[in-house]
C-alpha cells in the first residue's frame, strides 16, 4: 500500500481470527484493515484494487478481506463507517467494491473495536490504538444483533452458533474473542441441550466429524442471545 499512498498511508492492520485466535487456514479469510490520512483519489482507488489482486497478491487460507479507511473515520466510530475500498479475494466471492459509491459498512464497526483492541500492525505504522478510537459498546452491540440476525438465515450453522457465543460474551464483559474462543467461553454458562448445541458447533468448526445441526435449534439459540443483548442496549 506504501506504493499507492506514499506518506500518506498510516498504517496496515491485521484483524479478524489471525489475532484473536482460532485461525485454520480451512475456514479463515486473512483480514486487513488499511488506513490512509485522507481521502483517496479515483485513480489511487483503482491502483490499489489492482495491488490487492488475487492474481498480483496471492493469499493463503480462504484469501484476503481488505477494507480501506481514513483516518478521521478510524478515529470518529459510526454505525456505518465509511470506506474508501473493500476488496475480497476468496474464491467464492471475489468483489472489488468502491466505497464512494456506498454508505459505509456496518462490518467495520467490530473491525475497528478488534483493531484497536487486538489489531497488529503491518511493516511500519502509527499503533492500532493511536489510530482507532474506542467503539462506544452500543454500536458493537448493534452491530453484532445485525450479524447474528443474518448469520442465522445465511451463513453456516456452526458460524450462526458461535457468532452468538461471542456476542453474548462481549455483552456480559466487553470480551471480543475468536468464535472458537466464544463457544469454550458459552459451554460453561449453558443449559444441556444448549452445550451440545455449542459442542456441535464447535466441532464442525474445526472440522470434526460430527452432526448436522438442527436448523430451528440453532434459530432458537440466536433468537435467544440477540434478546439478552437487546435487553441490554
């Protein structure tokens, strides 16, 4: 990114499970938040997508989830920050997406909160928590119901189970932690049937062999958690 923005490019930052654990280069994307003083050009904009190319940057595991930011936004959390380019490499949906064109991604919202928590610097850079102010904890809880919500009804069971596990944590003590570290985190505090649920889901996670989940179960269990976190705003 130093040969798009030059001077102008605070820092690089990896985020996601790579640093909150449970990483597996299976199931993981490789999640990079980069920060820019200001706002970035067209033609900056069109430079960097083709840096970030799977074809000019190979990425290991499920590939790269790149989002580009600026610095006053890094530093003034919305419910939508704004973005300047978000750029996903994973063979399943590749996008190149121009945030000049949007308005803003509610998904940064959790990005910055990891970052400033967890995040890791990349080369050479300002430190995550010189750039990334503090997440006022009603936007990431928020944004983690918005997640949940969808998750239930579009991404993978397991996914949907432990996302809930890791919301229903940070709700009890402003913990953010990987899915895997979540689910550890919720066998203790459940119910039976709801610790074979998160046991379950925990193995398929990490690709143990095991039951399929039971779709209304697993809405049951996210409908629950996103009450006690709306409960909570």
């Amino acid at each position: 990114m130093a040969t798009v923005f030059g001077s102008r490019l605070v820092g690089v930052y990896l985020h996601g499970s790579a640093v909150l654990g449970g990483f597996d280069l299976r199931r993981s994307d490789i999640d990079i938040l980069v920060v820019c003083d200001s706002a970035t050009t067209a033609s900056e904009r069109s430079a960097a997508a083709a840096e970030l190319s799977g074809r000019r940057l190979p990425c290991p595991a499920r590939g790269l989830e790149l989002s580009i930011v600026t610095l006053p936004v890094a530093q003034h959390p919305t419910a939508r920050p704004a973005f300047e380019l978000h750029v996903t490499t994973g063979p399943e949906d590749p996008k190149v997406i121009d945030g000049h064109h949007r308005g803003g991604d509610p998904d940064l919202v959790a990005h910055f909160a990891v970052c400033r928590a967890a995040g890791r610097v990349l080369g050479r850079g300002r430190p995550p928590a010189d750039v990334f102010a503090p997440v006022p904890d009603e936007l990431v809880v928020a944004q983690l119901a918005t997640e949940l919500r969808w998750a239930a009804e579009h991404a993978p069971a397991e996914y949907a189970v432990l996302n809930a596990c890791r919301a229903w944590r940070f709700v009890v003590d402003g913990g953010l932690v990987s899915k895997i570290d979540g689910g550890r985190w919720a066998l203790d505090r459940v119910p039976g049937p709801d610790r074979e649920l998160v046991r379950t889901a925990l193995d398929r996670q990490r690709c143990i062999p095991t039951a399929e989940l039971d779709t209304a179960t697993v809405h049951e269990f996210v409908r629950r958690t996103v009450e006690v976190m709306d409960d909570r705003r």
